[in-house]
C-alpha cells in the first residue's frame, strides 16, 4: 500500500522511479521490523542478522513490486484495476524481471 500510495500520480510514470521508491519503502519495513525483533529479544545478535539478510529480501522484492506497479500503470493515474493487471500479477508471481520489457 505505501508503494502504491507513492507511485499513485500521473508525475512518477518511469520503471526506475518504481524501482526506487519500492526499494525505499521496502527499507523502512525491514529497519521497523527489525526494531520489533530487536525489543522482543534484547540480543544485537539480531541486529546483525536483519542488517544482512534484510536487505535481500524486503528492499529487492519491494523494489521489484514498484518497478512492475510503476510499468503497468505508465503516465496515468495509478487505479485499482493496475493491481489486477495481467502483467503485474504475472511480474509478482514469478518474479522475473523479463515481465517489464513489453
């Protein structure tokens, strides 16, 4: 919802501007997610384990859900209906980025 709430202007029509604000959002979960983990288990231990393995997941699949949402919608307003979009879903399904050339 965040991805989609940035990207939901006519303004930010290019894959790379999904790319980048997908990867950003996905950063903000996994630095709150990993305070959560952190204050349930007092150990820095996962502090260290979320800085690395983190990264791999939440920044590359948010920056990828932004790239395909941003490609499906182009210069238009983002609606309901870009979600429901043949091509995201099969972008979000199988994760590869071969989706995006048209």
């Amino acid at each position: 919802m965040f991805i989609a709430y940035f990207l939901r202007g006519q303004e930010k029509k290019y894959i790379l501007n999904g790319l980048l604000i997908g990867a950003a959002v996905g950063v903000g979960v996994a630095v709150f997610e990993t305070a959560g983990y952190i204050a349930k288990s007092h150990s820095l231990t996962v502090l260290y384990l979320r800085g690395a393995l983190a990264l791999g997941d939440h920044v590359a699949w948010s920056g990828l859900t932004g790239a395909a949402l941003a490609m499906v919608k182009g210069d238009k307003p983002l609606r309901v209906d870009h979600l429901m979009d043949v091509r995201f879903l099969m972008f979000k399904g199988s994760g590869k980025p071969t989706v995006l050339v048209e």
